[in-house]
C-alpha cells in the first residue's frame, strides 16, 4: 500500500532531506514549515502519518500532536528530536506518539522507522477487511428478489458443510462475493481464503501453483514453494473459472478431492489438507463435457451444491438497490457527495440488459460519481448507449426485426436530437466521424 506522509519542521534543509528521501522510498510526500501550516493541511486532507519536529515556533510537536489526535485518533504521529528533549519525547509517546527519531536525521535512522509504521499500519488494515468481513458477510452481495433471497438461505444452509460448491452465471454477477460469503458464514472463517484463477496462468504453471515444488523440481525452482492447496488448509480454495483447468491436471485435482492428500512437484512426500473446495465457473460445464473439455466425473464431484447466479436483467428490482449501494461506495471512496440518481435514468436503468451485470452497473455508477460536479446523476452523466438501450418493441421507430439500415438511420437522427443537432457530440457518441453523419443525412435526403 502507498501511505501519505505530512513533514513538519521549521528547519528546511532537515524538511527537505526528510521529504526527499520518503517520496524515493515511495511514500506521498507533503512538506511544511510551521505547526500553524501543518493543522490547516490536516484539516483539509487527511494523512496516514504525520513526521514532525518537537521544538518549533508558537505550535510545538506536543501541541501539534495533541489536536492531530483529537481530529483523527487513528493518525500514526512519529516526533523527530534532539538529545536534549529525549525526555520530552517519551512524554509523547505516552499522550499518543507511536515512537520518536533522533536528530540529526539520516536516511538510514528514517527508512528503519518509516518500515516499522508502514508493517503496523499495513497490519491495521488486514484486520480492519477482516473485522468488515466477519461482520458484514453479505455486505456486497445486494439484493432483495425473490430468487436474490433463496441465494442468501442457501449461503446460510450450506456454509458449515465441508461438500464442495459449483457456483456458475455469467460474468460480472459477483460468483466470488459469493464464494466468500460463503467462507466468512463458515467455521472455516479464522481459515485462510486462497484463490486460483485457472484462466490468468498459462497451462504450464497451474500445476505449481496448486500444489507447489520442491527447490530443483524444475529450472525455475530456486526453492521450495508451498501451493495453494497448503496455503488453504482449513480454510477455503477458490478454483476460478474451473472450466479453463488443463484435462491433464483434472484428474489430479479429482484425486486431491477425494483423498484429501497430494504430492507437490519434485517430491514423494505425502501432504494432507484439510481443505473446503468452491469452484466457478460462467460456461456450460456439461457443453465442456460432451466436446470432450471437462472429465465428468470431476463435474459430479465439485457440483455436490450448484448454486445459480442469474443475470441482472432477470431481477431488475434489484436494480436500484445496487444503484443505492455503489453510490454510497463510491461516495467515501472519493470524497463526495452524490445523492440519487434522477427518476428518469433508474428507468433507464431498469430497461437497459445489463450485459456486464453487475460489474458493468458498479462501473458505470464509479465513472459518474467521480465526474459529475451535481448531487443528482441524470442521463447526461452516462454513456449514450445507455440510453439507446432502452429502444425495443415498444419505442417508436423500432420494429424487431428490421432491415439494418432502417435502424441505423433511426440511431443517428435520436442521438442528433439528443444533443440538439450537433454532430461532433453525435458522432463521438456513435463511435463515427462527423464527415459520417453528414453523408447520411445527404442520403437520407435530410436538410441538416
């Protein structure tokens, strides 16, 4: 992770050197010269560490530490010092400082420092997405359809069992937060979640990884390297995209399945895990089947409990309980302020099919909160096509089926009369040039 560090001190060469070497070590940098200076910054941005001078003018490194602590208790405040206020130091530590530095400062006294902050505040972190998790553990999954409130009872039924899971459904309907929940529902939750994307690794490094080598297996193996099966025992092993396994491995994983025990490469010693397997996958499994894909026998064993995610156009009342959700996500995220969005754009919303899924919403909602300066989204805040799926059967100028030209003539004259004629904001929208949009309206024999 990258931390924002505040500098104060009122010496600049120390200031400088202090600044200088945490920008090249990676941290976000900003400097000042005075306490007075350092709280106004404080108030208007918040920083992960503050690094700052005991003895200055007026505001001191105590006072400063004082009402830094007051404003965000969690702020790590590191005091820099000379010999003689070593004593004043310890008494900082004690109103909240987490450690002091001795002048004068060298880079090396800095970085040993800067490393130990850096491993707390990464370790507060950790167990801050760990406390989220534990206590929200169907915090990301949003819905409430019918179907949305079966998925939830049947997490909740399965989550002791040690059976495998099939979760399938298309891409971007949140198969992993599925998964998850499951695990954090489980006895299973102190465990590890381990995760294998079986379609991001070329075929030749699926096996290592699951189940890792021994240092000179092979020309890579510069030392021995547990897999991901050792990672997760008991706990949970997610097997992304299960569809993409390599045939070879299918039957060694089917193994691992049933003998809970496997051999990483390299080696003859027998390694046992305790280990809950859920697989994904957004194929059709029994397709992979018959063309010879997939064993079958390694679909019966891992779908001992199918759970379906279905599209987001299959239930579009969940639609605006998302659009709730990833506003006020996206809000904290970026500092801002957005409330709704218009009552015109959720039906909109409601309309549209949704081919992303979820994930298309979620993006869609994160590029409009950051860009729009209003409380409320309207249609201008989204990309066209957005609005242009609404069209169907019931939208006038549209009949299904119809020649190809008719429906791109019908295209081009809305998006012109979305933006009031102007053809450089229609053809960007349409993904043409407006030398395009010309020509089609002299073909049209439109007067422009």
């Amino acid at each position: 992770m990258k931390f924002s560090v505040l500098v104060v001190d009122d010496d600049k060469l120390v200031n400088d050197l202090v600044t200088e070497t945490l920008s090249r070590a990676g941290y976000t940098c900003t400097s000042c010269l005075s306490g007075e200076d350092a709280l106004v910054k404080f108030k208007a941005h918040s920083y992960d560490i503050v690094l700052t001078d005991l003895k200055m003018k007026e505001i001191d490194g105590i006072t400063l530490l004082d009402r830094i602590k007051h404003i965000a208790p969690e702020t790590t405040v590191v005091l820099m010092t000379a010999y003689g206020t070593v004593e004043t130091a310890v008494k900082a530590i004690k109103l909240g400082a987490y450690d002091f530095l001795l002048k004068p400062v060298t880079p090396e006294a800095l970085e040993h420092i800067m490393s130990r902050v850096t491993e707390l505040l990464e370790l507060r972190h950790r167990t801050q997405v760990m406390q989220r998790d534990l206590e929200h553990k169907f915090q990301n999954i949003i819905g409430k359809s019918r179907v949305m409130t079966e998925i939830f009872d049947q997490i909740s039924s399965v989550a002791d069992a040690r059976s495998t899971v099939m979760i399938t459904g298309a891409s971007g309907t949140g198969k992993e937060l599925v998964a998850r929940a499951i695990h954090y529902s489980s006895s299973r939750r102190e465990g590890p979640f381990i995760k294998l994307n079986c379609a991001a690794l070329p075929e030749a490094l699926v096996e290592a990884e699951l189940f890792g080598y021994e240092k000179g297996a092979f020309t890579d193996a510069k030392k021995t390297n547990r897999g991901r099966f050792e990672l997760a025992d008991h706990g949970t092993l997610l097997l992304d995209e299960i569809s993409e396994m390599p045939l070879n491995l299918q039957s060694k994983l089917l193994r691992v399945i049933q003998e809970r025990e496997f051999e990483r490469i390299g080696s003859s010693s027998t390694i046992n895990v305790d280990v809950r397997i859920i697989a994904t996958s957004n194929r059709n499994l029994k397709e992979y089947i018959s063309e010879g894909k997939f064993r079958e026998d390694l679909f019966y064993r891992l779908n001992v409990i199918p759970i379906y995610l279905p599209p987001l156009n299959e239930r579009p009342e969940d639609v605006p309980l998302l659009v709730h959700h990833f506003i006020e996500k996206y809000n904290l995220e970026n500092n801002k302020a957005v409330k709704r969005v218009d009552e015109g754009t959720m039906k909109l919303f409601m309309k549209y099919h949704w081919p992303g899924n979820v994930r298309e919403l979620e993006n869609l909602i994160e590029r409009a909160v950051v860009t729009s300066k209003e409380e409320v989204l309207t249609e201008d805040d989204f990309p066209t096509e957005l609005a242009l799926g609404k069209l169907g059967d019931d939208v006038p100028g549209i009949k299904v089926p119809m020649k190809l030209e008719e429906g791109s003539k019908y295209l081009i004259l809305k998006t012109l009369e979305k933006f009031n004629g102007n053809k450089t904001r229609a053809a960007e929208a349409l993904g043409i040039t407006t030398r395009t949009i010309r020509n089609k309206l002299q073909e049209y024999q439109l007067e422009e």
